[in-house]
C-alpha cells in the first residue's frame, strides 16, 4: 500500500492542506499520505468536533496550516471501499458537523462498481482481496488452512519434535506470534497425534480457535511442504498460509492454489497453466465467485450496478419499490415502513475486504 501510495501522489489535488483518515483502517494511509506530502494530519472524529491535533515534528513548509479554522481543501482517505456504508458515514457526518472546507474523498482500493463514490481511487481492485494490516481478522479465515508452527508459535527445534513430552514442554513457554480474530477453517501441525492434547491447550490458552486441528505427521515422510502440498490440494480451503517462502512455494505447486507466506507477506501462486491449478479453479469457482463482487452474486454490487446504469429517478423509484414490497411482508397491521433515506447502515467492521471486506 505505501508503494501504491508514492506512486500516486499526483492523484493528490495540489491545494489540499490537510489529511484526515477515517477509523480505524483509514488512519494508515492517510498518515503516510501526510507524511510524504508534509501535510496535517487529522483522524475524522477530531475534523467533525472542529480539533486540530498536534503536528509533532513536521518539517517547516508553507502548505502547514496552523488551525483547523486554515483549512481550505480536506482529504478524507478510508484504506478501501466495497460496499460504501464507511463513505456515506462519512458524508453523512460531515454535513452535520458543518464543515465549511472544501471535502474530497479517496479510498486507496476501491471496487470496480464503487469508483463514483469516491472523488479519488488510487488503485480499482476486484474481490476477493485480502490486505496485510487485517489478514488475521478477516472473515476469509474462514475459508483458509494455518500451518501451526511458524506462523502461530515459533518453530520448535529437532529436539523439541522428537516426542510428544518435549513438544509439550516446548509448547508451555512458546508465545503467540499473531492471535487471529476470526476463527479458521483448518489448523495444520506437522506433529503427531499424539501431541494433539498439548497443542489444543495451548491454542485454547491463547484464545485461537478453529474449526478443525489437522495433525499431520511428518516423521519418516516426504517432506512437511509435500505432506501440506497433497492435504491441501484435496481439502475445501482456498488458501493455505504458510511461514517458509520454500515451503510456501512447493506447496503452492503441488495443491495448485495460494499460498500466503507470512515470511514474505506476499501471495504465491500456483503456476498458472498447470493441469492441477486449472482443475482447482474449476473447482473452485462456485465458491470465487461467491466471494467476489459480480452483480449476479452480490446484493450490493448489483445495487451499484444499477445505481450506476439507470436514471436517478428510476433508481429511487426502484428503490421506493423494493421497500414497499418489504413493508408489506414484515410490518404489523398499522405499521408503515420505513424510507429508504430513513435505514442507517450497518456499521463498518474492522475485519471485514473492508477483505481487510
């Protein structure tokens, strides 16, 4: 994302004077923005209540505006945008508070149907997508296998593998690397079953949960990227995280779908004409698109598909439509129900192509 951002300054009106960065995921690029441009920096909750927080140790320049009261142009910036419940919070709020400067809104990945809801889209991203700063809160994890040993707990040593005692002790003092918030289809541990007790209490004990905990021994087998490789390939997940770039690339191959390394923090993936990453995509294709944002699948890029093809005014009358219909399956007798202009959106989760949606 920095990467993105320092290509795309140019995209940055010249006569902007201050950043503001909407909560929570909004606040990183918009500080990386503030800091490459030596511009303020604001969160959206001090602009609506009309602060300024501190400067810090700006560097000296022309452009640094000294009060909130200075501001002439304001860029709000989110990290994304899927479905624009954040945005229209945020217009929603900024018209209440009354800010009097001139608004502009970006979002640094925005969905193809999403772009005219914001004034600046750094880079058009289809779904699915998974961002670094949210990974391990996505619901995506849903959806995906985590090797145990080297992305949740440090790697125990030969000597630490070699019964089920010694992992055991190993497992009393090894810390929690990263704490997913959402619970993961599958957890992979290269010891043996054995050793299942003492892994279930220790994950228990870190509150890290899941749906099932494979453990796949690998002593006396092939090596743990084949072991992972051929478990992967068959199983329903769609991603496999893994810590080791070798590891992450063989397996890769051998299951032909992708594999996030932790190491790298980058996605790899299966060569592309392989007979086995085709298959996979044939596979897996009902449940790609279910995550992605076609129109034939989502409610809300349907939604923005035709807020985007049909006259306004058909539009509202569509939807005026849609919300009589509903009315008049769920209200009581003597109930009216309500406008659309008059539901509040749902409020914007923290872990959720936000993947992080």
């Amino acid at each position: 994302m920095t990467d993105l951002i320092r290509r795309s300054l140019h995209l940055v009106p010249s006569d902007v004077d201050l950043i503001v960065g909407v909560p929570r995921s909004g606040i990183l690029p918009a500080i990386t923005l503030a800091l490459l441009l030596n511009l303020r920096f604001a969160d959206f909750d001090s602009l609506c209540e009309g602060r300024l927080p501190g400067a810090g140790s700006t560097k000296p320049g022309t452009r640094l505006i000294a009060n909130l009261s200075e501001a002439r142009h304001v860029l709000v910036v989110d990290d994304s945008l899927n479905r624009g419940y954040a945005m229209r919070e945020v217009r929603e709020k900024l018209a209440r508070a009354g800010v009097t400067a001139r608004v502009s809104l970006a979002a640094i990945y925005v969905v193809p149907d999403g772009v005219e809801e914001v004034d600046i889209a750094f880079e058009v991203l289809p779904l699915p997508r998974i961002f670094e700063w949210n990974f391990f809160h996505h619901t995506y994890l849903s959806r995906a296998c985590i090797s145990v040993e080297g992305v949740l707990c440090p790697a125990p040593s030969e000597t630490e593998r070699q019964s089920a005692t010694d992992y055991a002790a190993f497992l009393e003092n090894a810390p929690a690397l990263c704490r997913p918030t959402q619970t993961a289809a599958c957890l992979l541990s290269t010891q043996p079953e054995s050793c299942r007790p003492a892994l279930e209490a220790w994950l228990a004990r870190h509150g890290i949960g899941c749906e099932r905990l494979v453990m796949l021994d690998c002593a006396g087998q092939p090596t743990p990227a084949e072991i992972k490789g051929r478990f992967y390939r068959e199983a329903r997940e769609m991603l496999l995280v893994e810590e080791d770039p070798a590891q992450s690339a063989a397996i890769a191959q051998i299951a032909g779908k992708p594999v996030f390394c932790t190491d790298l923090q980058e996605m790899v993936s299966p060569g592309a004409w392989t007979g086995t990453a085709a298959l996979q995509r044939l596979r897996g294709m009902r449940r790609h698109a279910a995550m992605s944002d076609s129109p034939l699948l989502s409610r809300h890029a349907l939604k923005r598909r035709l807020r985007r093809l049909l006259p306004q005014w058909a539009y509202r009358a569509m939807n005026r439509m849609v919300a009589l219909i509903k009315g008049s399956d769920g209200a009581g007798a003597g109930e009216r129900p309500a406008a659309p202009d008059q539901v509040a959106p749902p409020q914007k989760q923290d872990a959720s192509p936000h993947p992080a949606e």
